[in-house]
C-alpha cells in the first residue's frame, strides 16, 4: 500500500486549514462590520459550500487555468497552478473556506456588544480588542470552525480533481485515490482509504465534542 495519499492529504488539509483559520476570521468581522451588501458579500463567501464541488473546481479552472487572465500572468513567472500540490491547496482552502467562515461569524455575531463598545470608551484598540476580548469569547465557535475545515479539506474531492487532477505522489490525496481505486475495481484497497478518512474525521470531530462539553461543564466556554 503506498502511503503517499495520506502524506499528500495531511499537507493539503493542513496548509489549507492554517490559510482558512486566517482567511475564515478575516472575512467574518469584514462582514460583521459591513453596513451595505452585507448578504451579497454573505452569499459569495458561503457559494462554494452550496455548489457542487466540480462546478467549484470548473470555476477555479476558468479563474486560474492557462489560458485565463490570472493564468497567462503567472505562465511569465513560469508559475503554473493547475495540476500542481499547490491547485489541491487551493481547492481545499476555497471548499472549507465557507465553514470556517459561517462559524466564526455566528461566534462574533453571539458576543454582547456592549462589551466592545465598554472597552472602546475605555480606550482599548481595535486590535487589542481582537486580542483580548473577540477571540478569546469566540473560540469555542472558532475551534468549532477550524475542526470543520480541516475535516471538509480532508475529504474534498470533486473540486481537486478538477482543478488538481489526480497524479500519484503529487496531487493524489485519499479521496481521489478512492476514485482511482474504484476505478482500478480494487475495492479492498478502496475500502483502506475509505476507513482511514473515516478514522481521521471522526476522531477530530469526537476530540471537538469532548473540548467542548468540557468548557461548557466548566462554564467556562463564554467566560
């Protein structure tokens, strides 16, 4: 059994998950603290969790592929994003994104603003504001957040292979390896793959659960 779908995998998910955490929280308080076209922007960020993940990897194909814009621009740096690792990070972190995004803007959206607005009439930045009173009182929702991404890039499939393709030892993760398999009708290697994302997914969310429902025995989880 070659184990290079799961190092694949674990990469990907990994490095998609870190540019989610960021990008996630980012786009959150933006559209918190948007007063005009705050569901248009709401609707476009949470797109690619609503549309077939194929029709997402399509959209990044014409996006990023050769022959568009974006493309042809990089194509004079002798930068090429399609069939490459770096598409399957994309792919991920564009399929994820809106988990990560949706949870952390239900985690902000739930804290008191009188809190905030009590440490700006104080004197407290914006920044340390961040810091010290949104992450810390939304970091269940926040935890929450980033176990759903990494688990949803752990399993993406239809946009990878899309827009990534799926070559052994260079884009094949788990999921596209299934389909290889499949294909190949070796279900019992199928079978292998298919019970490791299972293993890998279900510890995570079960590890989240456990998190959880300590900081809420403790109550402790908005304090």
């Amino acid at each position: 059994m070659e184990w290079s779908p799961l190092i694949i995998t674990l990469q990907t998910a990994g490095t998609a998950t870190v540019a989610t955490f960021f990008l996630g929280i980012g786009l959150a308080l933006l559209v918190v603290r948007m007063r005009r076209f705050q569901g248009l922007a709401d609707a476009v960020i949470t797109l690619p969790m609503v549309l077939p993940p194929t029709v997402v990897g399509f959209f990044l194909l014409l996006l990023l592929g050769k022959r568009s814009v974006i493309g042809k621009f990089l194509l004079q740096f002798d930068i090429n994003l399609v069939f490459t690792w770096k598409a399957a990070v994309i792919a991920a972190i564009v399929v994820s994104l809106p988990l990560m995004y949706r949870t952390a803007r239900g985690a902000f959206e739930q804290l008191d603003p009188n809190i905030i607005s009590a440490a700006r009439t104080l004197g407290v930045s914006d920044w340390r504001i961040f810091w010290h009173i949104l992450l810390p009182n939304a970091r269940g929702g926040i935890l929450a957040g980033l176990v759903l991404s990494f688990t949803r890039a752990l399993g993406e499939f239809g946009a990878t292979i899309m827009f990534a393709g799926n070559i052994p030892g260079v884009t094949q993760t788990m999921s596209t390896a299934i389909y290889a398999a499949v294909q190949a009708n070796d279900y019992d290697l199928a079978g292998q793959w298919a019970m490791i994302i299972v293993a890998f997914s279900l510890f995570f969310v079960l590890l989240l659960n456990w998190w959880l429902a300590r900081q809420t025995k403790g109550g402790a989880l908005w304090s």
